[in-house]
C-alpha cells in the first residue's frame, strides 16, 4: 500500500488522468481508506473546478509591474 507522501507526490499525475492503472488503482485504494489523503485529494479537486470556472481577468498595471519586480528578485537570488 502507499503512503500518503506517495500519494503526495503522485497527485498531479493522478488528477491528471496520467499514471499507469496499477499506480491510479492504489492511490484510489490509498484515499479510500484515509481520510486525510481524501480530503486532500477532494479539495484539490474543488480548487481546481473552481479556478477552471472563473473567467480571465486583467491585472492593474502597478499590480503586475510590482509582481514583475519580486520574481525579478526572487529568480536572481537563484542564480
């Protein structure tokens, strides 16, 4: 049986559609049986229904240029 970090680590796949049977076939084993890894996978569900449904939406320009600047930032402290 899997453990939860498994089923962690497998969960984009598996909300995906991708993944072998055998491996979609034990993480559903997986959430079947514990709660916690159910309501994981449920409300990741939900999240995921629900910012398919909103409509695209324009970003204040000093929003975004701000925005722009802290990734600027972040990526150069990667490098």
């Amino acid at each position: 049986m899997l453990t939860c970090q498994e089923v962690l680590d497998n969960l984009s796949c598996y909300l995906d559609g991708e993944g072998s049977e055998e491996l979609r076939r034990e993480l559903e084993r997986h959430i079947a049986r514990c709660a916690q890894c159910f309501v994981i996978v449920d409300t990741t569900k939900q999240s995921l229904r629900i910012i398919a449904d909103c409509e695209p939406f324009e970003v204040p320009l000093a929003t975004s240029a701000r925005l722009y600047e802290r990734l600027a930032h972040f990526f150069a402290g990667l490098l």
